[in-house]
C-alpha cells in the first residue's frame, strides 16, 4: 500500500508532499526536500521521531481497495 508525508505537518504552510511505495522511501524524500527546501540538515532525532509519527497511506488508494472488494 502506497504511504505518504506531507511537509506541511511539519513545516506551516509547506505544500509539498512525498509519495513513495514505503514509510523509508516517503522519509527519504521528506528529507531530502527538508535539506534542500528549508535547510534543515540533519535531522534532530525529535524530527525525525516526527517525521515518521507523521505518515499515512495514501487514501485514495485505501478507498479504492474498498471498492474493489465490494
């Protein structure tokens, strides 16, 4: 099932939002755009606890694995 992390829960007003197949592939990219975007490198181990408190399946595609299965 699909994850996602939206840069938002942690940074106000941050739009952007990692897809990826797997909780360590959304962090990557959350990370990589935290470093890039905001300069936020490191992570401090309390954002990174964050981070990963923050992801969440894809929704879209947990409502449509109910409707295949009606």
């Amino acid at each position: 099932m699909r994850r996602l992390i939206s840069c938002g829960a942690l940074v106000p007003g941050c739009a952007f939002i990692a897809h990826g197949t797997d909780g360590a592939q959304v962090v990557r990219q959350l990370t990589q755009h935290m470093s890039m975007i905001h300069g936020l490198e490191p992570l401090s181990r309390e954002l990174q606890t964050k981070v990963h408190s923050c992801i969440e399946t894809d929704a879209r595609e947990a409502g449509a694995a109910r409707h295949a299965g009606m």
